[in-house]
C-alpha cells in the first residue's frame, strides 16, 4: 500500500544567527536596548576606535552602493514621479529591520520601511510565508510601516550561507493606487476601503521574478498598470544591486567585520544624535501649535452626511529636551481622527520624525537608526496621530503629517538660537501643495486615465536667522527636490503648461523672507474631460512665522471653465500666461468662462472639459523676524525681481520707494524712516497687555463662542485628553467643572 503523505508543517532552518529565530533576535535587540541604553548593548565602539579609517571605508562603501544604486535604479522607471523628480529611496536594515544607511530621495520611508519589517519579524514569515534568498516582499499598508499606500515599498532578504544578515529595502511614490477616485491620494474618501489597493506585507516574488498571479493583480487593480510596474522592477533592481554589494563586502572583509559593524555604526549615530543634542540645543519644554482645515461641507452633495463636515486639526505639539539629552514628541491633546483621507498612523509620524532629523540634528550622510533610538513619541490613542478606529482613511496623511512637524522645527530652531548655533535655524517647512491630481479619458487613448503632478516638490524654503529663504527648491520629505520638466508632466497627463512662474507674497514677510511659491497655469486639452484636485491649506495659516516672522501665504483655488480658449487660439487673441496678482489676474482678463475661485484647496474630484483653464498655486516658506527690521535695500531688491507686490511694500515693511528712470525701484530712505517710526507708535497704540486680552477674551473662551470647526476641534481635545482640559482650564482661568466635551 502506498504511504499517504501528510501534510507536516515544513521544518525550516532558523534564518537567524547563531541558530536563533528572527523573532527572537528582534527581542533581543530591544531588550538590550531597554537594559543597556545602547543598540544591542554595544559598548566600545573597537572597529570604530581600533581603525578608524577601515571603519570609514566598509562606511563607504555600503553608502556609496546604496546612492549609486537608486541613480541606476530610477532610469528604470518610466514615471515622471521616480524618474524626474527623484521620488524615491533605498536602505539597508539589519537582520532585526534597523537601517544601517541609506540613499537620498525621500528619506521619511527610511524608518516606515523598517517598520514594515518588524512586522514581517514579529508575525513569524520565517515560518509562513518563509524568508528565502530571491524572495521579495511588498508593503503599502501605513498601519504596519507606510505614509500612505502611494508609497510602495519592496524589501528583500539578504542572506548568506543559510543566516539572514539584513534586507535592502526601497521606496517610490505611485501614480495611481486604483482607489474608487483617480490618481494617488484620493480627497474626499472616508474610510480605507476607498483607499484603493493595500499590500499588506505580502510575498510577491521568488527566486528574484515577480509571481505571474501579482502582475496579473497589478493589470487589473490600478488604472496604471504599466508605471507600477516598472516602478517594482525599479525597486527591485536597486535592491538587488544592494544585496549584491552587501555580498561582496561580506566576502571581501569577513562576516565577522560586516556583523561587527553594523551593530557599531548605528550604535555611534544614536551617540551622535546625543552628542548634538548636548551641544546645539538648550534643556527645555517647547511648544509650537498648527493646525489643518478639513472643509468638506462643501462637499454634502458628494460624501455621506457624517463626513461632509467641517473640522480643523489640533496639533499641539511639544518638544522636550532633558538635561540627559532624552528627545520626546508628545501630541497629548491632538484632537480626533476623521472621516477624511487625512489621518496619520504612528508609523507615518515616525517617517516625518525621521526625515526632519535628518535635516536637524543629524545633517549629514551618517544618518540611520539609532538617531531614532534616541528619541520618544508619544502619538495618543484615538487621536487622528493614532486613530483608535482601523478603517481610517490615510490616503493624504501628508495633509496633517507636514503642519505637525513644523512644531518640531521651530522648537529646534528656537533651541539652535539658545546655544548660538543661528546659520541651523529654519522657520519650518510649508505644506507641500498645491497637489495637483486627476483622471480621465487621456491622450493615450486609456479611457481610465490617472496622474499625480509632483511639482509641489519645490516649494519655497523658510528663513533662516541670517538669510531669505531659498526660491521654489524643496519639500521637507524631499529634500533634494525637483519640480520636473514640463514636457515629463505633459506627457503622464494630457494638460499642457501655458505658465510656469515666480509667484510674488508667497514666501512670508519678515526680517529674512520665506523663499517663494510659484504658480503653474494648466489648460486641460486633447482629452473630453479630467476630474481634478486640488490639495494644500486654503483656510488656515497651518503654523507662525518665527522671531515675529510671517508665516508663508496659504492658497486657492482658481480655475475657468467652460471657456472661449477654442476660440482664442484660433483666432490668436491674448490668453493667460500668468495669475501672480489676484487682483490683477491674467487668468480673469484674458479668458471668458465660469470662474471657480475660492479658499476650498481641497474637495471631491472636480470636473474640468477640455480649454478648462485650471491654476496651481505652490507653497512659498515661512519668515524670520519683524518685518520692520528688514533691510529696506532687500525690499527694494524684491520689488526689482517682482517678487513683492507693489502696493505691499508701504503696509508690510514700512518701505516707500518708487519707479527711477531706468525702470528700478529707487529707496526713499527719509520716508522709509518716518513710515517705520509712525508703524512703530501705531503698534503700540493697538497693542494691549496679555492680561487685558485674555479678560476680554474668557467670556467667548467659556462659552466657546467659535465657529463650529473649532468648537468641534476643542471638544475632541478635551475629550480625549484630561491632561489637556486640566491645563486648558487653568490657563483661561475657567471653573473647576467646565468640560465643553460634556456638552457636545
Ligand atoms: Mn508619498
């Protein structure tokens, strides 16, 4: 009789070192950490210290293939996204997830893609699906290490001679992610079954190919399946380029030195991280509000009741540095998380933690893991920081992820100043919009057309103590942004660019000004219609400038439709190039149509026809300092360039010049000093003392006389948080049983 054979579980060897499991090595690495204070206990550095040019070399080495693998990787790509602008990052990790290094690009996916790693770890894919050489593992679920699901991730193992000693890991931004709405981060969705396709760390290949059953899924679950794709064998073929330069430096200088070494250099970073902590920043508590309108109340007629709403989001974030060099982030008071696309998950904030690190205190190319290591974030349960219901919507996170942080800047900055370190301080960054995004019939002849513009890239720098921000040139998850070709763009979508310019007043006013937005004027052509986005802050100023800075100018929306452009083409009549002035719109003189123009920077996809002219407004950066202490030299220089409005330059800097001869602005330094020494009286005789204020004040404060987004956003506050009622109570001088959160 033949034996029947059963169906055993398959007996695997354990992948880790020294016969142990992944799991348990991953234990091991964070009790070591919680009883040593050190990575994995290391204690003396002795590559480091005992050679340390050797050490600087295998440092080297492993960076400069990880940089050289995401240039070759990204001309694999065919999206603009990756291939133009860059969007996209490469790391490796230790056994356990930790990185070690890592490329430039968008360097928030550093720590989400360890993340995503500790999971894989923690649910045993060393027993099921099993971890092999050639294996590729996929993540896009921001509730287990992601942003949000554009961000695709892929992670391969790196094995050798039977022992896992690490993964290469990388990131790119999708163009679409097959959400019921097109493109990659659909507004207006209210919950994660709209949020399109997830991969929930999912083995998607063997042997290094892709499954044929996950590219037929691809085929099938994007509108664009051939960028993901291509996007995936770019992902992979940097990763592998990784694996391979992390095998040949094992066999070159031992497994021994590479274990060695990987434990040290993440060891000395979080030692780093301390040692600038210690000598860049001053002991404190610090505190920086922002805040994020969510208005869709204008969009009753297209999402459910309970989401059509509007709501603001609190974001009262504080930085506490200890004499013992400990770092904590604290959102304890952070209002609730929403029926909107804009929620973060615990795992997202680290990313945006991460990123603003790396251009903070650890500000050059030894950045990885342990600077992470050294902090705390304390991210409250049921918050939209850490939404306590797991349907949220995250598709946007970004919205409230970038506002949250500039908490963190100016709270650096105001640090840096303390100890005199002022060439390090930055006036935050502003939100990365307008995202503009749509779908629909293309020029390619795909009725189900997708895209995501990624020129928001390059947005305006803030100030910095001693200089003006920098003109349309990055974005805090990016910092060596690009804001792509516009051929590139045109291409992925079928609208055409008829202006790209420098915007004027969009970096914020102060001693040094915010570097400017800029603006781009699309017309939508060669296709019957696309529905379209908008994305960024329309109703809120998300944050301050800093030192009496002004914070960057928020946007709108601008759009003409159903216009005679048809016609003026063919009859070669003037047609908009520009916007730049509202009150003196190009886009409002030189085309007829219905005009779309107000602060609703965000909403349900809109729908544009073809000749539909449609504006991007891109965020300028913040300033530092009173505007009245400006070099009225440099005011004058902005007038020259254009990029300050005229009628701007008396009411905000105090600065009377005029036309010269020669078409340039010429100081009038007399009038300049009167016109500052009678703004000067003027402020004092509006200004009154904070008591005065606050007495005024407390009677709206007690009843919470505000409009309702706000009412809403402090009722969620004070529920949440006993904490946060306590203080907010006593600050205001209100009665011991005064909860607004009761009453709602
Ligand atoms: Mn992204």
């Amino acid at each position: 009789m033949a034996e029947i054979a059963t169906a055993l579980p398959i007996e695997r060897r354990p992948l880790g070192w020294d016969g142990k499991r992944l799991k348990g090595m991953l234990d091991e690495s964070e009790r070591l950490l919680v009883e040593t204070g050190r990575y994995y206990g290391v204690d003396s550095l002795t590559l480091k210290d005992g050679n340390p040019i050797y050490y600087e070399k295998i440092w080297s080495r492993l960076r400069g293939g990880i940089v050289g693998a995401r240039e070759t990787a990204l001309n694999i790509s065919a999206s603009p996204i990756v291939r133009e602008i860059g969007e996209l990052c490469f790391a490796l990790f230790t056994p356990e997830g930790d990185s070690i290094t890592l490329s430039t690009g968008i360097m928030a996916h550093v720590h989400t893609m360890s993340e995503a790693i500790k999971h894989m770890l923690r649910s045993e894919y060393e027993e099921d699906p099993g971890i092999a050489h050639g294996d590729i593992f996929v993540n896009n679920d921001p509730q287990l290490g992601d942003v949000h699901n554009a961000d695709v991730m892929e992670m391969l193992p790196i094995i050798h001679e039977g022992e896992l000693i690490g993964w290469a890991a990388g990131v790119t931004h999708e163009i679409d992610v097959g959400a019921p709405q097109p493109a990659s981060m659909p507004i207006g969705t209210v919950s994660r079954y709209e949020d399109g396709w997830i991969l929930s760390c999912q083995k998607v290949g063997s042997n290094d190919q892709l499954h044929r059953d996950y590219e037929n899924r691809i085929n099938t679950a994007v509108r664009t399946p051939f960028y993901w794709l291509l996007d995936e064998k770019c992902r992979i073929v940097g990763c592998q380029l990784i694996r391979d330069n992390v095998l040949r430096l094992v066999q070159e200088e031992g497994l021994a030195t590479y274990k060695t070494f990987i434990r040290e250099v993440i060891e000395d970073t979080r030692r780093a991280f301390l040692a600038n902590l210690e000598l860049m920043t001053v002991p404190g508590t610090y505190r920086f509000p922002s805040f994020m309108d969510v208005a869709h109340s204008n969009d009753r007629d297209r999402m459910p009741e309970f989401a059509a709403v509007d709501s603001i989001m609190n974001c009262p974030l504080e930085v506490r540095i200890g004499a013992d060099c400990s770092f904590e982030l604290d959102l304890d008071g952070a209002n609730k998380w929403g029926y909107h696309s804009f929620n973060c998950t615990p795992s997202g904030l680290q990313g945006g933690l991460w990123v603003g690190l790396s251009q903070t205190l650890i500000p050059n190319d030894k950045v990885n893991d342990g600077a992470y290591l050294a902090t705390k974030f304390n991210t409250p349960y049921g918050t939209w920081a850490n939404p306590d219901n797991p349907a949220c919507s995250n598709t946007l996170s970004w919205m409230f992820l970038i506002p949250c942080f500039t908490g963190m800047f100016h709270a650096l900055s105001q640090a840096f100043v303390g100890r005199g370190y002022v060439e390090e301080v930055v006036a935050a960054y502003p939100f990365t919009g307008n995202v503009t995004q749509g779908g629909g019939p293309n020029h390619v002849g795909n009725p189900n057309g997708a895209w995501s513009n990624f020129e928001h890239s390059c947005c305006g720098i803030s100030a910095r103590y001693v200089l003006d921000g920098e003109t349309g040139c990055a974005a805090v998850w990016n910092p060596e942004g690009d804001m792509g070709d516009v051929e590139a763009w045109e291409q992925l979508e079928p609208l055409l660019y008829i202006g790209r310019n420098v915007r004027p007043n969009t970096g914020g006013a102060g001693k040094y000004r915010g570097g400017l937005g800029w603006e781009s004027v699309r017309l939508v052509y060669n296709t019957p219609y696309q529905v379209m986005f908008n994305g960024r802050d329309g109703f809120v100023f998300q944050t301050s400038g800093l030192f009496g800075g002004y914070p960057g100018a928020s946007g709108y929306r601008h759009s003409v439709k159903n216009t005679d452009m048809k016609e003026r083409i063919a009859k070669r009549l003037p047609y908009p190039v520009r916007d730049q002035d509202p009150d003196n719109s190009q886009i409002e003189a030189n085309v007829r149509g219905d005009v779309v123009k107000d602060q609703h920077c965000y909403h349900h996809p809109d729908l544009h026809k073809e000749y539909d002219i449609y504006l991007s407004l891109i965020a300028g950066g913040h300033g530092v300092g009173d505007p009245l202490e400006r070099d009225p030299k440099l005011v004058v220089t902005d007038l020259d360039e254009g990029y300050l409005l005229e009628r701007y330059a008396v009411p905000i800097y105090g600065v009377v010049a005029h036309p010269g001869q020669d078409g340039k602005w010429v100081l009038n330094a007399a009038g300049t000093a009167a016109r500052r020494a009678e703004m000067r009286k003027q402020r004092l005789e509006r200004s009154q003392s904070v008591e005065a204020w606050m007495a005024q004040t407390r009677p709206r404060v007690e009843k919470m006389d505000f409009i309702p987004a706000v009412r809403k956003m402090y009722r969620e506050s004070h529920e949440l948080s006993a904490k946060w009622r306590h203080e907010y109570r006593g600050f205001w001088g209100l009665p011991a049983d005064w909860n607004p959160a009761a009453e709602a």
